[in-house]
C-alpha cells in the first residue's frame, strides 16, 4: 500500500498500468539474481542451486507476485519478460521455467480472474533470417507451449538487436507474420524501440554497430503504428525514450 500510495494520482483515470516482473535473471539463463542491499546481487549457495520449478522458487515468486498486484494495482501483469531467451541461453531449464509458470498463473488467476496476466517473447527469434542463434521452428513449437498460460502474449520489439542491425526496418508483412503468432490470443507490444543515432555495444568479443537515424526510427514507428491499427495489440509500450548510450 505504501509504494501504491506514491502514485501522484491513485486511480489513474483513463490510463492503464503494465507491471512487468520476471523469475529470469537479466543473462536469461537462470533464476534471477539477489536483491539486497543493492540490486543483481549474489544468489546464496542455498538458492544457487535451485531450479526455476523448485517447490521454494514457486512459493517465493508467488508471493512476489501477490505482493507485487496489492502493491502496484496492474491493469497487466507480465510474469516472465522476454521469457523465450531461455530456449536460447539454456533450453535445458525450458521445461522448468513453464513448471513454475503454469503455477504461477493457476494460482493468480483463481485469486484475480479479472486481471490479464501476460509473459513476452522476443520478436526475432521467430524470423531465421534475423537471428542464427535460434531454430526459429522449435521456437515457434514452444510458444505453442506457453500460449494456454497467458491471457495475452507480450512481444518485446527491438529489431535491430539481429543481423539486421539498423541496417533494415520492418515492413507490414514482417509485422503480419509476428502478430499472427499469437494466435487467436489478445496481444501486446509490450516493448519496443529503434535507435535514433549512431552507437555500439559489445556482444561477446565482437563490438556491434548500429546505424541508427532519426529517419529510420520514425520509419520503424510508423510501420508499427500502421500494422497496429489493422492488427489492434491491446496496447503498445515504446520502451526506450532515449538511446540506449544514455
């Protein structure tokens, strides 16, 4: 009740709150790091060893979540963020991270069957030509895993976090194709950006270039405006407000 009561103005009027947590750790690959004194700090060795499906995971994420909801008051609640990153980095932990999620909703939904609870997926890992580091078909296979266990599929929306770079921005046949994965689901972009300038980040050993623009980011909105307004996503979230060297 505390946090909620920071909220300048508590019933938000016509606005809509998205509340997005995760059991993912940031390297989406294992459980989510400590959070103490500081933040990503340390597991303990106890917790270290833990898999995401473990009886304590479930019972401790389930109590975050309800503490989370009588906190923040979502309109949307994501429980897993970018969730299919984990077919990529241990695919391994797949089958117990949906464990946990199956739980985690059942037990939402028969407290707050009127709220929509959500997890998002990364966009590019369901196109082979953006992303060599996926099978784009077993990807696809899995989200058909997932879909039963939300009432609405997020999509996260970098496209240029592939081998496309900045280099290409979306048209409407690669937005079709997209929102078309959720099948006959509700859905949302629940992430979304495009870079306005020039920068680079290090992607392992490799620095990686992004020829961003202010044109090509306008480009990129427009293509995703257009296709929303025939395809209607329940709402769209424009995550970044600057470029990611700020």
């Amino acid at each position: 009740e505390k946090v909620y009561g920071e909220f300048p103005n508590a019933d938000m009027g016509d606005y809509k709150r998205v509340v997005s947590i995760n059991p993912l750790n940031m390297a989406r690959n294992g459980l989510a790091d400590y959070r103490g004194k500081s933040c990503k700090m340390p597991l303990s060795w106890e917790w270290k060893k833990r898999r995401l499906n473990d009886p304590a995971v479930k019972q401790a994420y389930l109590q975050y979540c309800r503490k989370i909801i009588q906190s923040l008051r979502p309109d949307f609640l994501l429980i897993g963020v970018e969730v299919n990153l984990l077919q990529r980095c241990k695919d391994s932990s797949w089958q117990d991270y949906m464990e946990l999620h199956r739980f985690i909703y059942g037990a939402l939904k028969k407290r707050h069957p009127g709220l929509p609870v959500m997890a998002s997926v990364v966009c590019t890992s369901y196109f082979p030509a953006l992303c060599s580091e996926d099978n784009a078909a077993d990807q696809r296979a899995k989200l058909k895993e997932l879909l039963p266990y939300v009432d609405m599929l997020g999509f996260s929306v970098h496209p240029f976090m592939s081998s496309w770079t900045a280099e290409k921005v979306p048209d409407q046949a690669f937005f079709r194709e997209l929102f078309g994965l959720a099948g006959n689901k509700p859905f949302a972009i629940t992430e979304s950006s495009y870079p306005a300038q020039k920068w680079q980040m290090q992607v392992g050993c490799w620095p990686v270039k992004f020829n961003g623009t202010q044109e090509k980011q306008a480009m990129f909105l427009k293509a995703m405006l257009d296709a929303s307004l025939t395809h209607k996503p329940s709402f769209i979230c424009w995550f970044s407000i600057r470029d990611y060297d700020q």
